[in-house]
C-alpha cells in the first residue's frame, strides 16, 4: 500500500505544500527500531528471558530542501529541539494519517548529505534521539477513514495521582515484587519471585481485562507459560492464582505497599485452565530474571528490585569491559564507538552505567582507564587511554547512566599553548623535548630512519604544543600510532614503511553483506577508491648566504626543486603544484620535501573504504585480502590507515549464570591503501601568522654593546620568549633592514644591546623575522627633551664601549634659529673626488685644539697645486709662535717666485733682527722717497760695482769721519764747481809731494815746484772702512705633511 511520510520540526520549516501539511518536510523513507535480546540461557524449547530493550535512533532520509541548513546547523551546535513529529499518511484516497511518532526533547545525532553530479536530486540521512518517544496507531476504513482504535506506547498515567511515575520494589517478606506509582504508592500489580518460587509459570494480574468486548488493556499483566485471560467481567479486578484456591484481589486497585509487607507462605504456582478450575504443578522451571510486568512501555522485571536484592552488578564474562581507577565495575561498560587513525588522536565514546548515582567527576576525569575487548580469536584486546570528558545521565531501572570520551596523553598537549623558540634542532629533537617538558615518556622514535636536516631557527606561536608538533611532523613527512596494552599506550613515531607489521588474522576473508552482522572475523564491505591528483611538485626558497648572480635565470631557480608523481593519469604531467617558500635552505633539502610533499598528495588517489567485524582490525597492520569476486582485489596486501570502531552488549549487568552477558556485537569501518605506499600525513595543521610587525629587544653577550655577525644580522629577545635568558642565544641571528644595501656600499646602523627594534615576519612566518626599524621606549628616551625641542632632527651615536663619546649629525629647524650641527667625538676625515665649494653668508670661525689640549692645537695643509685667495677686506693673522714660509725648492723647476703687490702701504715691523738674503739679483723701486735709518752699523758690501745716482742733490754726511779708499783712480768731475772745505787742513798728496792747505797757509811740497812759496806738507791718514758682517742665513721652512684621512676601496654595481 503507498504511503506518505511528513517530519515537522518545531521551529524549522519544509517545503511540503500537502493541505494537511503545510510547510512540513516530505520523507523518502524512515526507519526506527527496538532490540530485545535474549538471555544467554534460552535453549530450544524452553522459556527464554527477555533483557533491557535498546532504543535505536530515529533515521529519515529526505531530499534536500530550505530546512537542510538548519538541520545541519541544530546538529553541530547540539541543540535540542522540544518536538518532532512524523506522521505516516495513506498516499491515495482521503490521505489518513494512520502512524504517528510523536518525539520530545530531540537531539540530531547525525547529518549525512549525498550527491553525484549528474545524478537524482542530492538526498540527505538524518538521525534523531528523543528523550521520549510516543507511538499512536489509528485503525481507518480503507474506504472511509473511520478510527476504529488506537494504542500508545506511552507511559500509563497513575489513576490515583495522575502522575507518570512508575517503579518497582521486592519485599523480602512477601517474596513479592511490586509495581506501583513513584509519587503516591498506589499498587499497581504485583508477581511473585520466581527465583524462589522455581515452580511458578503462570501468574496473571490484570486490571481492566480484555472481555472480548474490545476494550483496551490500560494495566499490566504477566504471561508465561498458558495464557490467562480474565473472564470476570468488566469490573476492575486483580487476582492471584494458585493450586489451591483463588484470592480475590479487587481491592487491589487501592492498595498500597504497605498492605504487601503481611503476605507470607505463598504456595507453588502451577498452570490453569481458561476457567481456573483446574491448577497443575508447573514441569518446566521459570527463568529468573525475565521481564515479567508491562505498564504499558514500561517494562518491570526482577532485575528491577536490586535496591532490595543481594546481586551485584558486574562486568563478569562480558564482550567488553571497563577498568578504571574507580574500582572493580564501579562502573560498567554498555559499549563504544572509537576511532583511531595514522597520524590522529584517537577518541573512544563510553556508554556507561553505574549503581552509584552520583560519581564525583574529579575522582575520573584525567585519570587512565583500559577497554577490554573480546577478539573472538582467543585473545583480548585493550584500549588505553585517559578520560577527557564525563557526563553523568538519566537513570533507567536503577542505574545511571554515564559518558565518558577516552583520548591518548598526546591529546593533553591539546590543552595548553605557548610561545617559545627552538635552535639548531631536528623535528624529532623539538618533538622530544616538547614530549619531555610535559614529563610524558610512552613513545618511540624507532620508526623513523631517514635523515631530517637541523633546522636553525623553529617557532611555537601562541598554538597549542600538539598543533606545533604535529605541524612540524607533518612537513617532516612523519607519521604517528598508538599501540595499545592492559594500563597503557604507546605513541609510534615513523617515517617509513617498514614500521607496517601483519595483523592477526594476516589474511581476511571477504563476504558481501547487505546489513547483517553476523560474518564474524570477515570483511563485509569493500570499495576501491581511486583519484586524480597532480602530476608533480615543485617548490623553491631563497637563501640570502647563497644569494645567484644576475643572469638569465630567475631567482627563483637557484633552489626549485621538482619531483614527479608515480601515478599514470592521462595527462597528468600537465598540472604541477608549486609552492614558495618551500622551507628550505639547500638543494638536497629541496628535493627531499618535494619527494616527500608528492607522496602527500599521491595518497587520496588509491585508497579503500571497507566495513568489517574484524575485533582485532588495528591501525598501521597488514593485511591480505582473500575470497574477493575481483582477481584485482583478491591476494592484495593493505596497510590500515584508519579504524572506526563499534561495540556494544546487552547482556543484563545483574547475573547468576556463569556465562550470563558474554554475547556482544562489533563491527567497524574501515580505510586502508595498498601495501608498499609511503603514508606521508596530510599538512592539515593550520601554522600560525604574525601579520604587521612586532618589538623585541636587542640582545648579546655580558660585556658587548654591539654584537654583529658579517652580515650586520643581531639577535633579539622577544617578548613573548619566557625560556629565553638576555644572552646571545635569545635567538636566531635577524637580519636588519638598511636604507640602501649594495655590493659594497650602502648604509649600515647596527642596533645595539638594549635597544627596542620593530620586527616583521616574512610571509607572516614567525620563524622568518626581519628587522625593520627601532623605536624608544621608557628606557631608551631621544637625546632632547620633547615636545620642547620638536624641531630638532638628528642622527647622534654612542661612542662604544663605554659610551662616554658621541657623534652626531643635528638639524634645527625653528624659524630664525636654523643650524645644521655636526658632532665628532675624536676625528673627522673629509675627501672630496672632485671639486668642494663652500659658501658663507656671514663669518666663519675655525679653531683648531683648545687650552686643555696639550697634544693638538695644529693644523696642517697640503695643496697639490694651486692656492689662491681673496679677501674683500682686511686680514689679519696672528702667529704667536715662529713664521717658517718657502716658496718654491719643490718638485716644480719652475717655482719659487714671489710676486706680492701691495696697493697703499706697507709696514713692516721687526721687533727681533732681519736677515735677508737673495741669491740673485735685487731690484727695487720706490716711485717716492726711500728712508732709511739704521739704529747701529749700516754696512754694505758689494762685490761687483756699486751704483748710485742721484737726479738731484747728493748728500752724504758723517758726523766722525768719511774714509773713502779707491783700488786704482778716483774721479771726481762737477760741471760747475768742486768745492773741498776742511774745518782745518786740507791735504792733497801724490808720492812724496803734497799740498796742505791749513789755517796758516798753502804749502806745496814736490821734487819740482813751479811756484815755491816755502811751507811743508802735511801728512793725510789711510781710509781704514770697517769690513760689514754677513747676514744671518734663514732656515729652510719644512712643513710637517698632514696625516692623510681614512680611505675605503670602491664599491662595485650590485647589478651589473
């Protein structure tokens, strides 16, 4: 018959346009279910028992609609919703609903959607699990419509208080187990212990009895053995029946517990016929344990009245199992779903219960437990792990339920987070240490046999340590498992395929199955998956040390590294993944990571998703797949990459029997990939930014103030660094940004210890930092007072070591005040290529050393060729010491001259001597007078002829005597008059004559006198001049060369 199913959520709507369903969703299918399972004990023939029913989830499927995303949206964020409902409807006629199930307090457990491009419309499996579920059936006429009746698995409202509170309890005394209201007491039913009462088979409490009128049974009643209606008519009544005679119970209905206590000596039950005339001993024992009273739903059972019985609820002789640190089945474990995977965490989910109602969370969560499994191959498997979630639940019967979610010690590093630095250190080194610094020792790094490259410089950043280790194993390509043993667990670090081991069974048998779970140790679903992927993978870096000369080549070639696929895709070697940077530093590294990097991504083009019931099925086993349809398939080894576990009992936690419980199903979902392919962990770890920039402070060793290596590159300590010790091993060795940096030349100011540089990370990379500038802080203030000297600009230095010194280059820029100042705490050096002009608007000053300066105060110039200077006005120069000047007697043959012209006058003042010598000719003329005066001596001596010619007068006087002595003759002519006056004689003599001209006359003296007038000669003196003294020579002038100033080799082009 055709039906219609309709789901209305409260609060999302659909898209059904049904008159009688506006706006619900329409259903393609649905499916909901009970378990009861049945005792271990049950045999062939004979009574079986039955066990606590287990509710399945509500599945539907539907096709996509408006109401998907909130579904998907209710079932991450785990909210409940208040009602659900679906309504099953006949798809032709007037279109009834016939089936209802109403549910409360509803949480979607799961959402699958599903496609295939091309295909139907996407269709969509969702799961719900109601707190509470009501099933309402309506009999209709086919034709008509009519209800004829309905039944409801809801729980029966007490007629006394109307509440909804059933319980149960055993009474010793009566050996009696009672049903009655949990709010009033009011008895509703009562059985007898049948595990005293081993003969008893049939007892039949009934309120309400059918009466063939029709009517429905709204009280309980328990059937076993022969079926006992009540014939007594329709009034309420209750009875117990034994062999010997009846008790009539009507007043039942009132009773309470308390009338139960004084029952004793209940006989032996046995069977009756129809009428209860004739009541035979039982032959066949009752099974204890059974669930023998129905309210409704509700099932109450001898199980049900442990508060008053001496059984303990155990874990004995159960498929699965629970040890903890609680103690021996302080809680008991219904079942699990786990997941374990190649380089995942695993997560076990726990379904526990527990007598104990309230189990303080902090005595388990934390703490180790072990799951123990039955493997059916005549062994247990565990599962270890620690106890990250717990939760406590509802009580059912009377015992409460209890969650709990298991996860590996690894998992803790997911709790916390941090910042630190790692240097000179493999992957596996910083693996360790993060694992020892966490004092965790259960793992094993003999897996890993390749060899991994020291990395200088790695950065946790504020990730969790589990994020920073399993990022950097998976750039590694490293990969991890868990093996597991009674009370523990081991972590497996490897990089290799040698590390895959054969499971036990080493060989599986395959079996289609279409959905029963019933092929134990075998495989039951097997899809072969396979892929398109990239044909290659090519990346590169950039390494400042091994910085390519310009060429034809980009950059970028000088590390790329390439490495091909090994699958064989029509085409495939048209489409390469390109990566940068690559996170390397040389060649050989490059094409390891490439390597490594295709095997990552090859690894989702072959894999198989399989389901099994396969116990011991472990992540990182072997095995070999037979009894496949497919000679492709059969024979083949695979490697598991992932388990999906599943495992649950039903068994009763309360049993007497030996083997009570054991029974218990498993199965699992599986991935696997083919034997010999190299497991490289997907890079799905997000790795931490730094976007914009950050300050970190400069840092070295004690007593350095600057601490460079050849390329100006410092360490820093930064902020965030709580490992770090302010030395030189703070960190890595950072570059710092130049305002120019060429081959050669550049700039260069090298931050110091102490100083706050701002730091950027290249890429955002925190393992990539570069130095892009300084700032002050409360420590380091500017060299002048601000705002007060805002307009102050300045590049000052620190003389170091010490720093007792500076140099500085300063700009003022206050209107009217303009300076430009340079500072050199020791020496300036200045070369100029070329030309250097320098002009001064106003005066200039120069000194040269100071008081205090005993050891300077020179100055020293070297002029290679010409020197020329103009002064507009006066000059004026003062040499406190001695004046040292040669002109010429250099390399130039054609120097040494003088040539000075004075425009007015020139005055000379000697207050010492003056020595002047000419070693040629002098020439002198004075267009005016020439005076001269001499304070001593005036001496001349000329060794050639001596000129002197006067245009006017010549005068010539001594106030003593004048000698004038002539080698050979004398001449002495006047064109006029010679006039000789002596003040008493006058001498002229030649030989031995002579005349004398005196006061007493004229006397001439000679060997022939024309005229004798008598008289005798007298005698004249020798001209006797003194001889002049020689002038003093003057010292050859030798100017000291200046030192020269420092010089530097010339740059080349970076770019040539």
């Amino acid at each position: 018959m055709p039906f219609d199913c309709f789901l209305t959520l409260d609060g999302i709507d659909g898209e059904s346009t049904d008159a009688n369903h506006t706006n619900a969703i329409e259903l393609l299918s649905f499916s909901f279910g009970a378990t009861q399972a049945v005792g271990s004990s049950a045999s062939t023939g004979g009574a079986r028992s039955g066990e606590r029913v287990a509710l399945q989830d509500f599945s539907i499927t539907k096709v996509l609609d408006k109401a998907s995303p909130k579904i998907f949206l209710n079932c991450c964020n785990g909210t409940h919703i208040s009602t659900v409902t679906i309504d099953v409807c006949r798809a032709t006629g007037s279109k009834e609903t016939y089936m209802t199930y109403e549910m409360e307090d509803v949480l979607i457990t799961s959402y699958h959607p599903s496609g295939a491009s091309g295909g139907e419309l996407p269709i969509e499996s969702v799961t719900f699990n109601p707190a509470k579920i009501t099933l309402t059936y309506t009999v209709t006429d086919h034709d008509t419509g009519d209800s004829s009746g309905n039944a409801s698995m809801a729980e029966p409202t007490c007629e006394k208080c109307g509440k909804q509170s059933f319980e149960s309890q055993y009474l010793d005394s009566a050996k009696m187990i009672l049903a009655f209201c949990g709010e009033c007491g009011h008895v509703v039913g009562a059985i007898p212990d049948y595990q005293t009462l081993a003969n008893a088979v049939v007892v039949n409490l009934t309120r309400g009895c059918r009466n063939g009128t029709g009517s429905k049974n709204m009280g309980f009643q328990v059937v076993s053995g022969a079926v006992i209606e009540c014939t007594l008519g329709s009034a309420p009544t209750a009875l117990i029946v034994t062999p010997s005679n009846m008790v009539d119970a009507g007043s039942l209905v009132a009773a309470t517990i308390e009338d139960f206590e004084s029952i004793t000596n209940i006989p032996t039950f046995g069977t009756c016929d129809s009428t209860l005339s004739a009541c035979v001993p039982a032959t066949t024992p009752w099974t204890p344990g059974s669930a023998n009273v129905t309210i409704g739903n509700q099932a109450f059972s001898h199980k049900d009245s442990v508060r008053s019985m001496s059984t303990s609820a155990t874990q004995s002789n159960r498929a699965i199992s629970i040890s903890t640190t609680l103690g021996t089945d302080k809680l008991l474990l219904a079942g699990f779903e786990g997941t374990e995977a190649l380089s995942q965490l695993f997560q076990f989910n726990l379904e526990m219960w527990s007598d104990d109602d309230s189990i303080d969370a902090t005595d388990i969560v934390g703490k180790t437990v072990t799951v123990t499994m039955d493997t059916d191959q005549t062994s247990t498997r565990y599962f270890n792990g620690y106890v990250s979630q717990f939760s406590a639940g509802i009580r059912r019967d009377d015992l409460r339920e209890y969650r709990a979610v298991v996860v590996p010690w690894l998992w803790f590093l997911t709790r916390t987070t941090n910042c630190q630095i790692f240097q000179s250190m493999t992957v596996p080194q910083i693996v360790e240490s993060v694992f020892s610094s966490f004092s965790f020792s259960d793992y094993t790094t003999s897996g890993i046999s390749g060899s991994h490259p020291e990395l200088d410089y790695v950065v946790q950043y504020n990730e969790t340590a589990f994020n920073f280790v399993s990022r950097l194993l998976e750039r590694e390509g490293i990969f991890y498992y868990f093996t597991h043993e009674d009370g523990k667990h081991t972590l497996n670090l490897a990089d290799s395929t040698s590390v895959f081991e054969d499971g036990d069974p080493s060989t599986i048998e395959y079996t289609y199955s279409s959905g029963a779970r019933n092929h134990v140790n075998r495989i039951t679903d097997w899809r072969h998956h396979y892929e398109y992927r990239s044909g290659s993978w090519a990346s590169t870096d950039y390494n400042f040390v091994d910085f390519p000369a310009r060429s034809t080549t980009t950059p970028a070639d000088n590390l790329l590294n390439s490495q091909d696929t090994v699958l064989s895709y029509d085409s495939i070697s048209s489409y390469e993944k390109f990566e940068y940077p690559g996170g390397f530093q040389t060649t050989s590294d490059g094409s390891t990571y490439a390597q490594t990097r295709i095997q990552e991504d090859e690894l989702p083009g072959h894999v198989v998703f399989g389901s099994s019931q396969v116990h011991t099925l472990a992540t990182a086993n072997k095995f070999t797949i037979s009894g496949h349809d497919c000679d492709g398939e059969d024979g083949q080894t695979y490697v598991v990459k992932s388990v999906i576990h599943h495992a649950y009992v039903s068994a009763p936690y309360r049993m007497t029997t030996a083997n009570g419980g054991k029974q218990g199903d498993y199965h699992n979902e599986f991935t696997c990939i083919p034997d010999g392919t190299t497991y490289r962990p997907p890079r799905s770890t997000p790795i931490p930014k730094i976007y914009g920039s950050q300050t970190a402070v400069v840092d070295g060793p004690d007593g350095e103030e600057i601490w460079p290596d050849s390329y100006g590159r410092v360490k820093v300590q930064f902020h965030w660094d709580r490992v770090g010790v302010r030395d030189e091993n703070t960190s890595c060795w950072i570059r710092c940004s130049q305002s120019m940096a060429g081959k050669n030349w550049g700039s260069m100011f090298i931050p110091r210890i102490g100083q706050e540089v701002v730091v950027t990370f290249l890429d955002g990379n925190p393992d990539r930092p570069l130095i892009t500038g300084l700032v002050y802080n409360a420590n380091q203030m500017p060299a002048y007072t601000l705002p007060d000297e805002k307009t102050k600009s300045y590049i000052k230095t620190n003389s170091s070591t010490g720093g007792d010194g500076y140099n500085e280059i300063r700009f003022e820029d206050l209107a009217g005040s303009e300076q430009i100042f340079i500072h050199a705490q020791r020496n300036m050096d200045e070369r100029v290529g070329n030309d250097m002009m320098e002009q001064i608007y106003n005066n200039r000053h120069l000194i040269v050393g100071d008081d205090d300066n005993s050891d300077g105060g020179n100055q020293y110039e070297k002029i290679y060729a010409n020197k020329e200077l103009h002064v507009l006005g006066d000059q004026t120069e003062q040499i406190e010491g001695n004046l040292t000047l040669t002109i010429g007697n250099g390399d130039d043959d054609d120097g040494g001259s003088v040539n000075l012209y004075i425009a007015a006058d020139k005055t000379e003042q000697i207050a010492g001597d003056n020595d002047y010598t000419c070693a040629g000719d002098l020439q002198q003329s004075i267009d005016g007078d020439h005076s001269l005066t001499v304070g001593g001596d005036r001496n001349t001596k000329v060794t050639g002829s001596d000129s002197l010619e006067s245009e006017a007068n010549f005068q010539h006087k001594a106030s003593k005597n004048v000698s004038l002595d002539v080698g050979s003759s004398y001449y002495l002519s006047a064109g006029s008059d010679v006039v000789i006056e002596a003040s008493s004689s006058l001498t002229l003599k030649v030989g031995g004559n002579y005349v004398v001209i005196d006061s007493s006359g004229v006397s001439v003296v000679g060997s022939m006198v024309n005229l004798n007038s008598g008289g005798s000669a007298g005698s004249t003196s020798i001209t006797s001049p003194s001889t002049p003294g020689s002038p003093s020579e003057a010292a050859q002038a030798c100017p000291t060369d200046p030192t020269e100033a420092d010089d530097s080799e010339t740059g080349s082009i970076s770019a040539p």
